[in-house]
C-alpha cells in the first residue's frame, strides 16, 4: 500500500470490527446515530401498481451498482400508498437483508429518493456523513453477512443492522476520507475495468484461434468447399462433416434418486462429477471433484471412465466440455461420448465443441427459458473432421496456443485480485484511522 501519513495515537476501540482506532475518535453502533427501515413490494398481479408508474422501486441487486442511479422499474402513487414500499431520501445506505449469491450483506448508497422491496434495509444517517458511513459498511461486508448463517434462507434483519458498530471521526474527517476513497477507489477502479476488458480480449482470441484452426485447418491456401451446415460455412476441401453419431455412442449422466438423500453423497466411494466441476476452470482435463458419492449412491447414477470427453448439457453453462483425467459418477447434466471411432482425436473433438458453447446456447434457446440439448440433439450435431494426422497436428497446435493464451490470462487474473485486495485494504485503512489522509491534496 502507498505510504500515507498515520495518526499520532491509536486505542482499542470497544467494538471489536474497528481494532485500534484514533485517540480522536469514537464508535457507536448504528441504531443510535440512524433510521432503519425496510420497504415492500407491492401486489404483482396488480398491473395498475406496475404500468406507467413514476416512482422508482429498488430489489436487493441493484446494491451491486454500489451507488445506486438505476432504479430496478417504476411503481404507480397507488402502488406506494397501498402497499409497504416507503420512500427511501437520496444518500440513504441501502443493504441487502437478502438475495441470491453474494447479495446478502451488501451495501449501496441511493443517488435519488427511491422506494425499495422488503429484502432491503434503508439506513438514513442524521449526522454523519453518508459517504463516509456507506465505505465502511463495504468494507464490513463479511462481518455484516455473518450476523446472519451462510444459508441463503437465513437473511439479516433490522435488528442485526441496529448492532452493526461505526467508527466516527469528526464531521471534516468523514468528509475528507469519503473524498479521498471516492478518488483513489476511482482510479483503482478504471484499472481494474481496462484489466478486464483485456481479459475478455484473450478470451475472444483464444476463441478465434479454436475456431479457425478447427473449421479451416492450420494451411491457410487449402481449397475449401461448402460444408452444407449453414453455421458451419466452408471447411476445407479434402476434409468429411460428420454427425457425432458416426463417431461416438452418446450417453447422459444419472443423478441418484430421490435427490438428496443423504445414504448417497458425502461419501468417500466415488467422485461425483457434476456441471459445476465442469465448468469451474478451462483446463482440458478434470483432475478431482470436490464432491464424492456412497457405494450406495454410486450405483445409483452412471459411471464415466477416465479418458472420457464429456459436454454439459443444459442450463446456461450448457456446451462446456471436458475430458476426465479420473474415472467418477456424473449427473444428468453431463453427457459423455464414450467408443471413440479409431479415427478421431479426442482432443480435436474437444477443441471443436470449445469453438461451438456459444453457437449451441444460441440456437438451442427457447423463449425466455434455460437452453437444454437431449442425447438425439447432440447426435445429429455435426463435425468437420480432418485425417487423423492432420486432427492430431491440429490438437497440438491448439495445447501450445492456448497454454500461452492461458499463461498471459492467470498473470491478468493475479493483477485483478491483488488490485481488489488493495482496494478492500485501503478502505479498510481509512475507515478506522490506520491511515491519515486529512492532509492528502486531493484533486478538483
């Protein structure tokens, strides 16, 4: 962390989240020094709370914004007096009681007078400086989300929000650390969003050497000819389309039943191989599952061989595949392709199916729901195949373009989360006094 100037005398602060604070300052909890009051939501069956509203309503995500200008829709002057929605001021600290994720526990400061749902409490400082108050809380996310259990079911409520305890410098000092975070997290932030647009432009260059090397080979003058798959478009000339089930027997994953029970997981029997494990990481190969199944349950479910190229079938990481380097249970959403015809690279394959993921979420989609591929669909998918030495000068190919590809990804990657602890770190720091900043020229 840069170095900043330090207070001259610190104390143990009585609450236990502050640590040492400055001998200047005091801490009190916030049911003293704020209003605390959660909203509603109105009816959703009623369309005339709901159409051509003008007052905006708020539901638990929007704290992600972290300053709150977009509200989430509109609710109608019926709606607000009809139901529990309360006007929330501009610069109230919203924090979410509940949510999916890691919504609980976040906090956001409003940037206009909004109403909000029930799951979110409206924490309005009398005194104190918002801005300066709202860094705090983000930086006691973990401590305000462990009032409550880890289970999604078990939200915060006003009482706890009541306990959390604030440190509180004098008025000047809230102000001058809320502009100092305000600048200096800006900065951090634009760094951190160029980082990750250099991380998407990685991710689509190591699409576009798959795709390329795949559908058109590594020779750039062979002839090509039209594939007769409208997606697909030309291929090279001496190679054949194939639809998988030329190649491969098409088996689907089984999940033990009824799901759940306990005689069937946590167990020490057999990896469990699910969606998730598949898509946790883009490494070809799955080495090991967090999870494995009973004796019991294994019988239960279907048993895939190491060596098998896998794909998931379903929901919104449908189309990821994999090879497993272990032989474990899978559940029903993976499916495997086991009996490899003799001419076919397994890796190449692997490699095709990477080039498709999201050409499959798109046209499998139906309306608004989840896009799913049953073992008939991923039959008739087709695959332009090369000779079998050309798959395999193709696959090596690919290993050594996207291990660099993915060797520049994991150095962006530690830059982004040493870049997010310093900012967690620095928050912190300025909030309890472990740094002076009352005399940093901050720019206009």
């Amino acid at each position: 962390m840069t170095r900043f100037a330090t207070y001259p005398e610190l104390y143990t602060a009585r609450h236990a989240w502050l640590g040492e604070i400055p001998s200047t300052w005091c801490s009190v909890n916030i049911r003293l020094i704020a209003k605390r009051y959660s909203g509603g939501t109105p009816d959703k069956s009623n369309s005339l709370y709901w159409t051509d509203g003008t007052i905006p309503w708020l539901n638990s995500g929007e704290v992600n914004q972290g300053t709150i200008r977009v509200p989430t829709t509109f609710i109608t002057e019926e709606a607000l007096s009809e139901s529990s929605a309360r006007w929330v001021p501009a610069n109230a600290i919203i924090i979410a009681l509940a949510g999916q994720g890691k919504t609980k526990g976040m906090a956001a400061i409003t940037a206009f007078k909004t109403t909000c749902n029930q799951s979110m409490a409206a924490v309005v400082f009398e005194i104190d400086h918002p801005k300066f108050m709202y860094w705090w809380l983000v930086s006691q996310y973990r401590n305000i989300r462990g009032l409550a259990s880890d289970d999604a079911r078990d939200g915060l409520n006003l009482e706890m929000i009541a306990t959390i305890p604030c440190p509180r410098p004098s008025a000047p000092e809230q102000e001058k650390i809320a502009a100092f975070l305000d600048w200096k997290t800006g900065q951090i932030d634009a760094l951190i969003a160029r980082k990750k647009e250099l991380l998407e432009r990685l991710r689509e260059k190591r699409l576009a050497v798959i795709t390329q090397a795949v559908t058109q080979g590594l020779n750039p003058a062979a002839a090509m000819r039209d594939s007769g798959i409208p997606w697909l478009g030309q291929v090279p000339q001496h190679w054949e389309v194939k639809k998988i089930s030329y190649f491969a027997r098409v088996v689907r994953g089984a999940s033990p039943r009824p799901a759940g029970d306990p005689t069937y997981f946590h167990g020490e029997y057999m990896p469990w191989i699910t969606v998730g494990e598949i898509t946790k990481d883009e490494q070809i190969y799955l080495q090991s599952t967090e999870s494995m199944l009973t004796e019991e349950g294994a019988s239960n479910s279907r048993v895939m061989t190491s060596g098998s190229l896998v794909v998931t079938n379903s929901g919104a990481t449908l189309g990821v595949p994999k090879i497993l380097a272990l032989t474990g249970c899978a559940n029903d959403g993976v499916v495997a392709f086991e009996d490899l015809a003799d001419n076919v690279e397994k890796i190449f394959v692997y490699y095709f199916l990477e080039s498709q993921t999201e050409n499959l979420r798109e046209r499998m989609k139906q309306g608004g729901g989840q896009p799913n591929l049953n073992t008939d669909i991923i039959k008739a998918l087709s695959v332009p195949f090369p000779p079998m030495d050309e798959q395999t000068q193709i696959a090596q190919h690919l290993q050594s373009a996207t291990a660099k590809l993915a060797s520049m990804t994991a150095k962006v990657v530690e830059v982004l989360e040493r870049l997010s602890e310093y900012r967690a770190a620095l928050i912190a720091a300025a909030t309890t006094g472990k740094i002076d900043v009352r005399n940093v020229n901050i720019p206009a």
